[in-house]
C-alpha cells in the first residue's frame, strides 16, 4: 500500500553514490515525522540507515498501513534503523534496530489482561530492540485498568512470546501468532 503524507519537507544530496535525505519532516498517519536518511550505493550492496522522531501516530491508520491489526491509540517515538539489499526480503533480513516508544489512550489487539477484548492501555512505554526479524522489548512498561505491568520478549511475524509481570496484579505469559 501507499503511505501518504501531506507537508513534506527534505534536503536532498547526492555525493558519488551516496544520498542524504536530511531534514524530513512530514504529516504522516495522524502525527508528524522528522528524520534523516542515509542511502549509500557505494559498494556492491546498497545499505541505508536512518533515525528520527515520530510524534502522534493513529495506531489505527498505522495498522491499516501494514495491514497488521495491531490496536489503537496514539504512538510516539524515537527511533535508529540499519538496512541493507535491493529488496523487502534483502531488508527484512537485514534490519537492526532500536526505539523508544509511548503508546498512550488505546488498545492491543494481540492480547488482554482481564480475559475480555484487546488490552486497554492507558501509557506503554519502552523500548524495542530489532535484530535478524526479531522485536524485543527492554525497559518496558505498561499501565492498564488492571495495574502497572513489566513487559519483557520478543514479536515476531509468526510467533509472540511475552511476559508482563506486576507486583500488585496477576502476571501473564502472551504466546501466539500475530
């Protein structure tokens, strides 16, 4: 699918097979994005790398996007991306990265903690780490209804293997497809 974006902004230089996308800024889902972008064709495969900032994000219109149900709410964070190939398998293969995320006001679709729906999320916050198609989450923690819980794992596109662990409320292992 197309992600459209509206007021988009970017300084564009080209330097011998090296291309620097700085300044981004756009309105995109909902939020706003700015970052920069690094594209370089120098070697025999091309590797990218880029970092920003991503303020109010729809989690709805994002799920949309990647048609992945993933919940919704608001989503804002900073991020750090590393890729390389021609390709999205050459990319998927290859991505690292890290973030640090609030996601506020919304739902989860993947789980519950009360037995009933996606899980109500008042304030998740975190941050994930991204290496050879693998999300963990680190420092993570997410207040619901239900009590403040410690979240731990990892998500993959086939496999979720998460434990949310709380002093006051029950704990819970989330283990699934997504």
């Amino acid at each position: 699918d197309k992600l459209v974006g509206a007021r988009f902004y970017a300084d564009f230089r080209l330097n011998r097979g090296d291309l620097l996308v700085s300044n981004v800024r756009a309105v995109v889902l909902g939020g706003t994005h700015e970052g920069q972008w690094r594209a370089d064709f120098t070697g025999e495969t091309p590797k990218y790398t880029g970092s920003g900032t991503a303020t109010r994000i729809n989690a709805a219109q994002l799920a949309a996007f990647t048609k992945a149900p993933i919940g919704t709410g608001i989503i804002s964070g900073r991020y750090e991306l590393k890729l390389a190939g021609w390709n999205a398998s050459d990319f998927a293969k290859s991505a690292e990265g890290t973030a640090d995320f609030d996601w506020s006001n919304g739902t989860i679709r993947a789980f519950s903690v009360n037995g009933r729906g996606p899980a109500k999320v008042n304030d998740f916050r975190g941050k994930l780490a991204l290496k050879e198609g693998v999300l963990a989450f680190n420092e993570s923690r997410m207040a619901t209804g239900n009590g403040i819980y410690f979240v731990t794992g990892t998500a993959e596109p086939e496999k979720l293997a998460l434990e949310l662990k709380s002093d006051t409320a029950a704990g819970y292992k989330v283990t699934g497809s997504l």
